[in-house]
C-alpha cells in the first residue's frame, strides 16, 4: 500500500514532507495530527516521540524526523532531481543544506514556537525565547540570503527536498511576528514567493487550512488511524 505522511498543525514542519511528496508524484496518503491537542495511541506507534513528521512507508515501517523523511522522498525522485545519489559530492551538499536548515533554522525559530506554547502569564520568559529566536534565525535568514545571491535554488541548479523543507520553516519568521521577511531578507523572501507560487505549496498550505487542494495526483486522501494500524510492521 502508498506510503502514510503523518503531518501537523498548525504550521508543521512537516509542510515541507507534503511539498516534496507532491513534487515526487508517487501514491500517498495524509493523516492530520493537531499537535496542540493530546495524541492517540495509534500515533504514539508511529512517533513515539509524539512529533510530526511521521511516516509508515509502504512496508509498514515507521520513520520519524524531517530529514529521513525527506531523504527517503528524494532517493525514490532521483529522476526528478529532488535529491541526488549517496556518494556523490551533489549529495553530500544536499544533505549539509538539510542539516543547516533543522539544526540552525527550525532550532532558532523553535524558541518562538517554545514561547507560544508557554503560560501566557509568563511574559518575561516568552520575551526571552522570542529575542533568542529573532537573534539567532536573523544570523540563519541572512546567511541563506548569502546562498541564494549566487544560484536559483538551495542545492545545485533544480529545486530538491531542501526548497520544499525551507518553505515549510522560513514562513514561521513571520507566521510568529518575529520579521518582516520582505524589507528585511528581500533576496530570500524572493525565493520563497517563488515557491509559494508553487502548486505543491499551495497544495500543503490547502491541506493545513482544510480548504480544497488540487493534488500534482499522487495525493489519494486522508486515511484514519485505525484502517492504518493494522499495516504497521512488529
Ligand atoms: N527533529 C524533528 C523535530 C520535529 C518537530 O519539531 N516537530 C514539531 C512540529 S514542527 C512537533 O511535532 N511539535 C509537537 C511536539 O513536539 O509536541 C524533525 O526534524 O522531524
């Protein structure tokens, strides 16, 4: 059977996964996960750690975290250029660019997101996280600008997995009220207008809104936890 995208909302980082899933045209399905609401038992199988993304592949196996996801997604889109083959100096970049984006992108503007979620009486605490946040992904936001000064795409000359995740992360400097990308990071917010143009992005920003999302056709609808349960591999 397709392989199962586990996404969340709001505003997941699992948006990139559903970019790159409409970009590799292959069958798949979506299960939605309110990541502000308490988990199901049937998700804690497939991400013990309860985070999104998740993903049960067509053998049944479970796999957690963006950039496995991620590569796993480009390896079956080689032909599309969504990623390159392992042991090649273009892979190598591929994975470097994917590693930057989690670890320095997504963990500075993960401190605004860790002040969201805090008690909203702590309004010291939630200044802390949103300055931290706003220091440290400036430094990312400018230094990816650097990278797109000299070429069209993150990686090589063709979009790969690593556009689709950075869209579905840079947004959130705004989303959270940190940046105004457009007067800040013209070069980048440049970038990510491109992609926003996208069909596939707006495709994953349909599906997280609910509204209707006209799929590239490797979409094949939601499916529920229960019906996915059963095909989970021991
Ligand atoms: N290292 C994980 C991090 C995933 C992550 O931070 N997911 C967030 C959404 S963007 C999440 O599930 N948050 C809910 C929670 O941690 O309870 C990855 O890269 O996939």
């Amino acid at each position: 059977m397709e392989p199962v995208l586990f996404y969340g909302v709001p505003h997941g980082c699992s948006f990139g996964s559903i970019v790159a899933l409409e970009w590799l045209g292959q069958p798949y399905r979506l299960h939605r996960i309110d990541m502000l609401s308490k988990r199901s038992e049937g998700f804690a199988r497939v991400s013990p750690l309860g985070q999104t993304p998740a993903m049960v592949d067509s053998y049944g196996r479970t796999l957690t975290e963006s950039l496995a996801i991620l590569h796993n997604i480009a390896a079956r889109g080689l032909d599309k250029g969504l990623g390159f083959a392992q042991g090649t100096m273009e892979f190598d970049e591929l994975n470097w660019m994917l590693s930057y984006l989690h670890t320095t992108l997504h963990s500075a503007l993960g401190h605004a997101w860790n002040a969201f979620k805090l008690d909203k009486d702590d309004t010291a605490g939630r200044e802390f996280l949103r300055k931290l946040a706003k220091e440290k992904a400036a430094g990312a936001y400018a230094y990816l600008q650097g990278v797109l000064e000299g070429s069209e795409w993150l990686v090589g000359d063709r979009r790969t997995v690593a556009d689709a995740y950075f869209i579905g992360i840079a947004r959130w400097g705004e989303d959270l009220e940190l940046f105004d990308l457009e007067s800040e990071f013209p070069g980048m917010h440049n970038h990510m207008a491109r992609l926003e143009a996208d069909p596939a992005v707006i495709f994953a920003h349909a599906i997280e809104d609910e509204t209707p999302a006209v799929t590239a056709g490797g979409f094949l609808g939601h499916i529920d936890i229960e019906e996915i349960a059963p095909r989970i591999a021991a």
